[in-house]
C-alpha cells in the first residue's frame, strides 16, 4: 500500500504515492510532503490554501442554506427578495502567495489556539468544523455575556416593568432573582431575559444580538433535551426575534417550542410538584399558547397546540402565586373540571383568546361561504352567551368601568383584558359590516333588511368604541412604568379602523364628528407608537393606520370628499406560496407569518416538463401579477392640526354598552332543524375551520 503525503492526509484526498511529488500536490502547485530539503534533511511543510468557493452571503449564512455564490445576488436572494451582501475577501492575495508560507503556517497555528473550547466542542458538534475561525461566531462567545451587576439590573428590570403583561408572567421572581444571584441561573434563560429587556428599553444596542445568538446556540446544542428552562428561554428569544424582524426564525422557534412542551405533557396537570413549580409549569404553557397570535388568528393548520388536548388549569393571580396558594382557576374549556366562582384576569385573558380564535375560525368559514345563516346565528348566540358568563364571573375590582372612580389606574392586564374583551364583539359582529374593507360576508347577510344590519353595525361600533375609552383611560392614568401587551395594539388597531369606517359611513360624517373620530384613531396611533415603537413586527401596522388616517383627514378637508381608497394603493405583493392557501387564509397585517414571506421552492424539486401551455408551470394563476394603479390622486397636505390625544378629556365620548337589544333567535327559529352545537361549531367538521 502507497504511503499518502502529509498533504494529501490533511485534505483527506486521495494520494497516488508519487516520488518526488504527488500529482495532487503538482496540480495544485502545493508543496508536497515527499519533498525533502536537502540543506537541512528535515520538510518544512507549507500549509495549503483554502481552494473553497466563493464565500456564502451573509443571508445564505444566516439561514444555513447553499449559496450560489452569484454577484450582485445570489439566487436565493433574488427568489427571496431580500439583500444579498458578501464579506470582504481580505487576506486572499496573502494566502496563496508563497513567500508567505511560514507566517500562514503560524497565523493558522496562533488562531487556531485562540479558540475556546467550548466554542471546538460546539462546531464539532454540530458538524461545522470550518465555523469554528468564522468571525461571526465571535459575537456569541462567552466573552459577551453580560456581567453579574447587569444580569442582576436587567432581571429587575424585567420584573418590575415587563412581568405584568401575560406573555412574560411565567417567571417566578423570587426564584430567578436569588438563583441570579447564587450564578445557579439556566445561562440561556439569563442571556434572553437580559436581551428581551434591552430591547423593550433601548439598552445596550451591541450586545443584545450577541446575547441573543449566544442563548439560541446553547439551547440548540442540546436540541434533543426539552427543559422547562429550555421552553421559558425560547419564549423571550422568539418574542425578540419578531421584534427585531426575523420572523421567519421566530415561527420556525415557536413550533419547536411547542414541541418541547408536549414532549414534557406541559398540557397536563402535574400533581406531584409544590404550588410554585405547578404554576410555573402553567404559566409557562399559557405563555406559549398566547403566543400563537403573533401568528396568525383561527388557522387551524397553525395552532401550536389543539385545545382539545389541553387538561390544564388557568393561570392564576399574581397574589395567590407569590404566596404560594393551591387555587382552582377552571381550564380552557367550560366542562372539563370545575369552574370557579369568581375568574380572575389571567385566567379571562386566556378564555378570552380562545374565544376569539373560534370567533375568527366562524368569520373564515362564513368568507369561503361555508356556513348556514341558521348555524351562523346559533353561533353567534353562543358566543354572546359566553362572553357574557365571562364578564359576570369577574371580581368587582376588575369590572369595567370601576365602581370607585379613583380606581382609574389599574396593571395593564385590566386594559388589555377588556379590551380583548370587547374586541370579541367585534370581531363578532363585524361580518354584517358589509362595506368593511376586510368583510366577504355570507348572501344572506347581505339580503337581510336593512334595519338589522344597521343593529349589528352599531353594536361593532358600540365595541370599537369601549376599546379606545378603555384605552385612553388607561393612557390618562397609567403609572409611567406600565407597559402594554402585545394584543393591546391589535385591539387599537381595529377599534380605530372602525371609528373611521364607521363615522365616514354615518349619516353625519362631516364636521365634529370626523374630527372626533380622527382623534381617537390618532389617540390609538400614539398610544402603539410609544409603546411598541421598537417592533418590527407592527411596524406595517403602524404604517397601515398612519395611512387610513391621513387618507380621513385629507376627506375632511377636501370640497368635493372624493371616496376613499379603501385598499392600500401600494398593497405588498401575494406570497410566492400556494394561490389556494393565500385565499383561504387571508393573514392579519401584524401576522408573523405573512410578514415571513417564506417561498415554496417546490418547483425546483423535479425538472419542469415540456413547455405546454394548458401545463406549464409559467402559466400558473398563482405567479405575480402587478400591482393595481392606485385610484387617488391627492397630493400630501399638512397634517390635521389636533390636541395632545393623551391628555385631551374630549377623547371619551364612547356609545354606551348595550344600546338597542337584538334577538338572534328570531332570525334563526324561521330554519327548521337548527343544530345544537357543542362548544364552538363543534358540529362543523374539523378540517374546514380555517
């Protein structure tokens, strides 16, 4: 057997044993092992250059995809749309010259002892070995974590500021805080608490990402290990990336989050634990199921978990956790154990998103016209019916308004909870509203009489506007520390959406009435721009009511009030996904995953056939069309001068809940046979509750 060269082992290529010089070596002009140095009688090797490729973009790096190495895009880039950048090739020229031989053997030596251990261990884990002298791993070295005293300021921090919200309440405080303080403290727990609170308070702009990318690495080694401590990092590491605008590795990290969780039965009570590990377990969980409608409301395909599933009592309140107090809070849906007296704020946040998620399931079916008026109408009582038992088995201290005036300041969680609350109704009601931009509704509504829908109409406008009364109460006597949940500039979002729609619709839509209804919209506008300002994820949002309310103004100052554009005039291109799919689920604005714009590569999975026009893939319906002209022709004027929409008093003039009564039965009793549905459309078949 030929011996191989010194070269040829280190390349792990074949070597044919040629004397003097291999022809590998030959061929790629590399000193070659079998040459000797006849002054000294010793080899002084030359380490070979690297012949790789061109050097992937830093987006093909990111997502750990092939790159084709294409200037000025490669075509993953072009495919994606997004910007294709490459690193500077310094230090090439250098390398393959070779009166540079000895000081690349010892830069190569130097950084290679450079590198830690743990970062070796890492990359040869994970079957990376060139990733280990990639400078873009340095950020998430050890060397960037942060140190004890801004560990211990941050998790105060987060404790004091972001705790009240639902989606970061899954902490025990006194836990994390002593265990931050022993240094016993999960570190990719401790790296995403100190990165989610930078960024909700614009701290420490170049370290936050190294945390971040720190925390994943760890919690990604161990892929195959679920932990509680796992799942809770994950929580705080998703909801920055969506803050940050990676919404892709946002959506892809929350199913694997909820993979972890079923795999620990997370969404089974766990008798055996102290009350303090139980509801940690809980809140965790209840955490994860919030989650979802980041991404998307009443998609079946989506859900992180089937409530079906779930055998988990609700969270419960702050008070009964920190004393550690053995509670029962009722679960997600009424029958599957005993319901308590009184539901406290969490436990209704909860609820509530899960009735809204089966509210916008019926308002999916009834746009792909897949519901009978009569089972429309018996859903439709139910959930009033339910909503209604909700409110009632509210404490007195959380009913809306407050029984004693200067109870005014509540936590965010008695604001964002009504305003899920009436958001409901909203989103019940706002299926009549047929000339809504966002209404396909069923035939039949659009037969019925016009009183009734007048009913219903003013009913979603009553609600829209207890969402912008709740909000500005909460705007003019919060305490400056609070903070607001996500949901809460989601609730805005479509209450001032309707104010507009529904005031530019009345019968008096000019004057006072505009004005005011462009005031309370400008109120919501604010309220999402102080508070969510550093998120990407709402960023269209805002842009989208930024532009509806603009488009008002302009109305109301224009002579001859020309009709609105009711669709953006630049709307954002169709998904390069399935046409089916893009019409079915019609994503919300905020939604991650319509702002992830993944791309379904399924084409390049087999050759095209031949080019045939009733087959060709290049006649497809679902390619791109261009964008429609844009049907206004109004120049930009200066903004509608209007008071401080924090402060103004003259913001809360909301219709009072109730108003004029509706019996639902009477339109539903004239079809004989109306279904008595189990829980929400659970008559239904399943596979159609988009």
């Amino acid at each position: 057997m030929k011996a191989a060269c010194v070269q040829c082992r280190v390349r792990k290529v074949r070597c044919d044993g040629t004397v003097p010089r291999c022809r590998t070596c030959e061929r790629l002009n590399f000193q070659c092992s079998f040459e000797q140095d006849g002054s000294r009688g010793q080899y002084a090797p030359r380490l070979p250059p690297k012949c790789r490729g061109t050097k992937a973009c830093h987006e093909c790096r990111a997502m750990k995809v092939r790159c084709s190495g294409d200037t000025p895009k490669c075509t993953n880039c072009q495919r994606r749309n997004k910007p294709c950048t490459y690193s500077s090739k310094t230090g090439s020229s250098q390398a393959t010259d070779a009166s540079s031989s000895r000081d690349d053997s010892a830069s190569a030596s130097t950084s290679e002892a450079t590198v830690s251990p743990e970062l070796q261990r890492s990359s040869i884990a994970t079957g990376s070995q060139a990733d280990i002298f990639d400078p873009v791993v340095d950020e998430s070295s050890p060397a960037s974590s942060p140190s004890d005293e801004l560990v211990i300021s941050l998790v105060n921090q987060y404790f004091e500021r972001l705790y009240a919200l639902p989606s970061y309440s899954f902490l025990h405080q006194a836990t994390v805080i002593q265990r931050c303080r022993d240094k016993t403290i999960d570190r990719a727990l401790k790296l995403a608490l100190c990165a989610i609170t930078a960024i909700y308070f614009d701290k420490h702009h170049s370290e936050r990402d190294g945390w971040t990318q720190e925390a994943e690495r760890l919690i990604l080694d161990r892929l195959e290990e679920p932990s509680i401590f796992k799942i809770q990092a994950s929580l705080l590491l998703i909801r920055y990336r969506a803050a940050v605008g990676q919404f892709p590795r946002a959506f892809i990290m929350a199913g694997l989050a909820a993979r972890w969780a079923v795999a620990l039965r997370l969404n089974y009570e766990h008798s055996k634990l102290g009350p303090v590990a139980q509801e940690v377990r809980r809140r965790t969980f209840w955490s994860l199921y919030l989650l979802e409608d980041s991404f998307c409301v009443g998609l079946k395909e989506f859900e992180l978990f089937d409530p079906d599933t779930i055998y988990l009592q609700l969270p419960c309140e702050d008070v009964d956790f920190h004393q550690e107090r053995q509670v029962s809070t009722g679960y997600l849906q009424p029958g599957k154990g005993l319901e308590p007296e009184v539901m406290g704020s969490r436990a209704a946040f909860v609820r509530l998103a899960f009735i809204r998620r089966a509210i916008m399931r019926l308002n999916r079916r009834i746009s792909m016209k897949e519901v009978s008026l009569s089972d429309l109408f018996s859903s439709m009582e139910r959930f009033q019916n339910d909503l209604l038992r909700l409110r009632t088995k509210l404490a007195p201290s959380d009913q809306y308004p407050p029984s004693n005036p200067q109870e005014l300041h509540q936590p965010p969680q008695y604001a964002i909870m009504h305003m899920s609350w009436h958001q409901c109704h909203c989103d019940l009601y706002r299926i009549f509203l047929t000339e809504y931009p966002e209404s396909t509704p069923h035939a039949a509504i659009e037969g019925m009489s016009a009183p009734d829908r007048a009913l219903m109409k003013d009913k979603c406008l009553s609600h829209a506007e207890q969402i912008v009364k709740v909000l500005s109460d909460f705007a003019q006597h919060k305490d400056e520390r609070d903070m607001l949940e996500f949901d809460a500039a989601v609730c805005a979002y479509h209450g001032a959406r309707l104010i507009l729609f529904g005031t530019y619709t009345g019968r008096d839509n000019t004057g006072l009435p505009m004005q005011m209804a462009i005031s309370k919209a400008q109120l919501c506008l604010d309220v999402i721009t102080r508070y969510f300002d550093f998120s990407a994820q709402l960023k269209s949002m805002r842009q989208e009511l930024e532009r509806v309310i603009q488009q008002h103004k302009l109305w109301l100052e224009s002579s001859d009030h020309r009709a609105i554009q009711a669709v953006d005039p630049a709307p954002k291109s169709p998904p390069k996904l399935s046409k089916d799919a893009y019409i079915r689920q019609r994503l919300a604005i905020h939604s991650l995953l319509r702002q992830s714009d993944f791309v379904d590569d399924s084409r390049d999975a087999a050759p095209e056939p031949p080019s045939e026009p009733a087959l060709s893939w290049t006649a497809s319906t679902e390619d791109e069309q261009p964008p429609p002209e844009p049907q206004t022709d109004w120049s930009s004027k200066e903004p509608y001068p209007l008071n401080d929409p924090i402060t103004d008093p003259n913001l809360l003039f909301g219709l009072p809940y109730g108003g004029v009564g509706l019996d639902l039965n009477a339109w539903a009793c004239s079809t004989a046979g109306t279904q008595d549905l189990n829980g929400y459309l659970a008559d239904f078949d399943e596979q159609y509750m988009y």
